[in-house]
C-alpha cells in the first residue's frame, strides 16, 4: 500500500470525478488554484491512500473539510457523519435549489456537510451562478 498519493492515483481520482469537486461540484478547470486529493477518512484517522478513500476536492472544501469525519446538522442539532463520496449516492443526500445556485442538504449527512465544508459560500455561488450561464452548471449526473 502507497505511503502517499501517486501521481497515478492523483490521475485516477481526477478522471473518475470527471475533475469535479465531489463535495461542491465546481469545476477545477475554472478554479484558480489546482484541486487537491481528499482523504474521505483523513491519514490522522487510519484513513488509507487508496482509491476507495480518496475524492477529488477543491482547495476551499479541503481547507473546512481539513480532517473532519462528521459535522452538525444545523435542522436537528445533532452531530452527523459528513457525505462519503465512495459509498454514498449524492441525490440521496443532496438536491440543487430550483436556480442550481444552493446545495440543499435533504438528510443529516448532506446539511452536516453543507454547513461544514461551507458549500454554500458565496465564492462557490457565483461561480455556479456564471457556470449556470455558460452551461457548464450543473455537472452532468
Ligand atoms: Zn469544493
């Protein structure tokens, strides 16, 4: 097993996100800074450098999301574990608002995410608000 992610594994995560973010779904060929590899159980915790552990994340949802497992759902106000990209399906967690500009978050997983990773900044909106113009918004499913 790779101490560290390969520039190989780096490949593979990019591809099989078709270079989305897997937790806000912008575009890296729109972002200003390269994305970077997400592990979905951080090292610090046993997560692994394994393609089943890693998504592609941007540097904005890398810096909330840092090494946290779980998050508060702001409805409930309870703890919830953060969406899993390898193992969960994004509709059942997520839905975009009627304009595609907000992530609503549908369980506790998807509001605990959303009001961690910060997925509704208001960077992130304007992006999808251009991207939504050119046709580029929402990713294709
Ligand atoms: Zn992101």
């Amino acid at each position: 097993m790779p101490r560290y992610v390969t520039a190989k594994m780096r490949q593979a995560v990019a591809e099989r996100a078709r270079g989305y973010c897997e937790y806000c779904a912008c575009p890296d060929c729109f972002s200003p800074q390269p994305f970077a590899i997400d592990h979905i159980l951080p090292r610090i915790k046993g997560g692994r450098s394994v393609l089943e552990n890693l998504a592609l994340i941007c540097q904005g949802c890398n810096n909330h999301k840092y090494d946290k497992v779980e998050g508060l759902d702001p409805d409930l106000n309870v703890m919830a574990p953060l969406y899993h990209p390898r193992l969960q399906v994004w509709s059942e967690h997520f839905a975009w608002s009627n304009d595609f500009q907000t992530m609503i978050g549908l369980t506790s997983t998807g509001r605990s995410t959303i009001a961690t990773l910060k997925l509704n900044r208001d960077r992130v909106v304007n992006l999808r608000r251009v991207l939504r113009i050119t046709g580029d918004h929402p990713p294709a499913d």
